[in-house]
C-alpha cells in the first residue's frame, strides 16, 4: 500500500502510518510501534508478579527485571514515535483540521476508553476488595466520586495535549523545531550526536522533577492523570521526534541508509545495559543500605532520574538500530499486527485484569501465570480490535 506525502503528514496519529517526504511506508517505524504494543502488553502481564507489585502469590525476580526495563523507556519512545509525524501533519492541514483529526482519533477514544472499558478493567481489582459491589455501583462511584483511574489510556490525552500545544506553536514559529532538524541532518553519519543530545536534554528536565516530586506521585483530575515527575520528559521525547520528522526525514538520523541503520547492536546494548545495572545499584542500595524508606535522599532520586535517562535513550535507540537494521527481514507477526494496534493498546487493560483476576486462586508458577495472561490478553485483544474495526467508520478511529 502506498500512501502520498500529504496522506502520510496528515495521518500523523499514535499508530504511525508512513514516513513523511517519501512515499513508501517505513517498515522499521511500523515493527517498532508494533513490536512497542506488544511489550506494553507483556508489562501489564506480568506486574502482579514482581516484588514491586506483588498482588498475587506467585512472584518471580525474572519480571522485576521486564518491569524495570520497560517502565524506564516505553512510553518516553511512544511520543518520540507518534511526534515524528507531527510537524509534516501541521505543515499539510489547516490548523481546525488538524484539530478535529486530533480530537477524532485521540479524543474520542480516551472518552469512550474511560467510561467504558478502564472501568470495566478496575472491577476486577474491586471485586478481589469487595466481592459484593455489582458493576453498576462500581461504575456510578468511579464516575461521580472516584477515583477514576485511566489506566493506560492516560498516554493518549497527554499526546492529545502535545498535539494541542505542537499546533499552537506551529501557528507561532513553523521553523521553531529547525535546529533538532539540523542536529538530525549531521547525525545522518553519527547517530551518537542526538543521542547525547537526547541524554542531556532529558537529563535537564527530568532529574530535577523527580528530585522535586519523587517518582510516584501522579496529577490527577477525574480520568486525567498522569505521572507528574515524566511530564516534562515525555514533551521533551515528543518534540525531539517533532523536530526529526519535521523536514528531511531521509536524510536524517533515522534514515534507510543512515549510520543508525548500519550500526551493530553491541555498541547500542553496551549504552543501554550499564544504566541499567547501575538502576539496579541504586535499588539494592536503598533496600539494603537506606531501609527501604518511603522517601529517598535528593541524591539518590537524581542519581536514579540521571541512570533513567540514559537508559531509556539507550533503549529506544537500540530497538530503533535494530528495526532499521532489519526493515526488509520478515516480521510476520508484527506486519500482520501493524493495522490492529493501536486498538490494543486501547481494549487490553480489561482482558489482562480480568485473565489474572481468575488465575489469582490457581497455584501455579508465576511464569505460568504470567504467560497465560500475556498470550490470552495479547489473542482476546487483537480478536476484539479486529472485529471493532469492522464497525461502519470504526477503522477512521482505530
């Protein structure tokens, strides 16, 4: 399928369509995303049984390694991904046409998530509380009096903001992402150079939020929420790929040809793994060390928020050097999940919930509980995203 430039700009959306300035879809974007949705999937998986979260009986150190990796990057490489695109959408649409793409396909969704399907997910939790409460009571004290909790689905209303704010500053300076186009453009040959720029600037913004609001407190306003301390470092990952996607894709840091595509991994899993076993550092010294307080010392949440960026940069650039490294390998799975997922991101917070919920009284190993959970949510919501999108206008949404 191939889609034209001002097709491309326009659909500018969480599930990434094609790259802007050329006219055939990226493969290595569309397996990033993809193989992306699927590691938010094997997360949710697999967090009842860690030691961090530890709902259920079974537990296994193996996952506390999964979780601290993914929570340290997915989401930050999820703007970077849905900003590529960004700039070229604002470029080709009017600015009241880009807004009601936006609202269509981020707003709507994100309504109709929260009433309906986050709600349906968190009974399972208050069911395991209170087994008495019918779903209707539930639903009716979430909505007027909460918590509402939105799940997953907090991501596509802060995207929704960025876009917001993106327009806006678009309408101001359309050339005001020039300078991260030009560091791409000499990162064609040096990928390293946008990396340590990332590295810094997320550093900057990041570091300081988590000394000042520590890593677990979230805003929340009814079914907004988000984790206060990332908010600046998600923007800083959204407008840095605004700034790559804006002009010149080809001829910059993720281009085909470009050294990032050449690179072998050892140099990228060399810069990902040292943060990460220095994360794991910081974490056995405040179990053994500090006693596992409630709050940490300002020098410890900066020597952590400095590690967490570093790696989470690290990682995206990995996966980025692999997917470009293999755009023309076979990825069956992944192609054939392209279209559906953004859907499943949406629907599986409910079938993930709900699978552990029942295998809560099972005694079985944590890997076998996690493995059914991963597989029965990853089938049960790509079946459920495919027959949604069978619904008339369905497949302009999802």
């Amino acid at each position: 399928m191939v889609i034209s430039v001002s097709q491309s700009a326009a659909a500018g959306k969480v599930e990434l369509q094609t790259l802007p300035h050329t006219r055939a879809r990226n493969a290595a974007l569309d397996h990033a995303r993809t193989f992306l949705t699927i590691v938010v999937v094997l997360h949710h998986s697999v967090i009842p049984y860690t030691y961090f979260g530890h709902t259920d009986p079974s537990s296994f150190i193996g996952f506390d390694c999964i979780v601290l990796a993914t929570d340290s990057f997915f989401m930050a490489m999820f703007f970077f991904l849905s900003g590529l695109f960004v700039w070229p959408g604002l470029k080709h649409k009017a600015p009241h046409v880009f807004l009601r793409d936006r609202l269509l396909r981020l707003g709507l969704p994100f309504a109709i998530a929260t009433l309906t399907i986050i709600p349906l997910a968190y009974y399972a939790i208050e069911l395991r509380a209170n087994p008495g409460t019918s779903f209707s009571a539930f639903w009716w004290t979430t909505v007027t009096i909460g918590p509402w909790p939105s799940g997953p689905v907090w991501f596509v209303w802060v995207l929704l903001a960025f876009d917001l704010s993106a327009c806006l500053l678009h309408q101001l300076s359309p050339n005001l992402l020039d300078p991260i186009n030009r560091l791409s453009l000499r990162s064609f040959d040096r990928p390293r150079t946008v990396f340590l720029f990332l590295v810094a600037l997320t550093a900057i913004v990041y570091v300081p939020s988590r000394v000042y609001f520590g890593p677990n407190e979230w805003f929340e306003f009814g079914p907004f929420s988000v984790q206060t301390s990332r908010v600046l470092l998600y923007a800083a990952y959204f407008y840095v790929g605004a700034g790559i996607g804006a002009a010149n894709f080809e001829r910059g840091v993720l281009g085909a040809d470009g050294q990032l595509s050449q690179d072998g991994l050892p140099r990228w899993i060399i810069a990902t793994l040292i943060p990460y076993c220095l994360l794991w550092g910081l974490i056995a010294i405040k179990r053994e060390v500090l006693g596992n307080p409630p709050d940490q010392p300002d020098w410890y949440e900066a020597s952590y928020g400095l590690f967490f960026a570093v790696f989470s940069a690290g990682m995206m650039f990995c996966i980025l050097a692999y997917f470009l490294n293999n755009r023309r390998s076979e990825f069956s799975v992944l192609d054939r999940m392209q279209a559906d997922a953004y859907g499943i991101f949406l629907v599986h917070y409910p079938f993930v919930l709900w699978i552990q919920y029942w295998l809560f009284d099972f005694h079985l190993p944590a890997i076998v509980k996690a493995t059914i959970a991963f597989v029965g949510t990853l089938l049960l919501s790509w079946g459920a995203t495919r027959a949604l999108r069978q619904i008339p206008g369905a497949n302009s949404v999802l």
